[in-house]
C-alpha cells in the first residue's frame, strides 16, 4: 500500500498580530507562530498599521504597507528574525 505526503504550500492564507506573538496561516494548513519582539516594525507598529498587511510574492510574502515590513514564509519558517539595525 502506498501513502503520498500532501504536497506543502507555503502560501499565505491569514495574518494575525497578537500582543506578543505574529502567527501567519498556510494554505496547506500549518501556522508558523514567531515572536512578535522579532520584528521591530510590527511592534512600534499601531493597531491599524498592523491590521493592513497585504499577501506578496506570489503569495509567498507579507507586506505591512504602512510601515514598510515585508516578511516571507520561508524566512519564517527558517526561524529568521529581522536583521539588527547597525
């Protein structure tokens, strides 16, 4: 009997900004949950900024429009943090 693994999809599905925690739904059905304090820009970041994220890179990317924050499900799914400002 043979078993075939679904195939992953990284593409975006559903953002959402906790107080603490940035989760981001795959249209395969996983969530990749990172800490907010990652990511600088979404934490100085007000309520409505972090509520206007848009799907980009084909599907492959968030972009925060207001604040200039543009994050990809693969560098999430790495587990890679915002690079620190020099």
């Amino acid at each position: 009997m043979a078993f075939s693994a679904p195939a992953a999809d990284t593409r975006v599905k559903d953002v959402r900004v906790g107080e603490n925690e940035l989760s981001v739904f795959l249209m395969d059905g996983r969530t990749i949950s990172v800490p907010l304090g990652w990511y600088p820009r979404l934490v100085a970041a007000t309520p409505d900024q972090l509520r206007h994220w848009e799907i980009a890179g084909g599907g492959y990317g968030i972009h925060w429009p207001d604040i200039d924050e543009d994050l990809s499900t693969e560098g999430l799914l790495r587990g890679a943090p915002a690079p620190r400002r020099g």
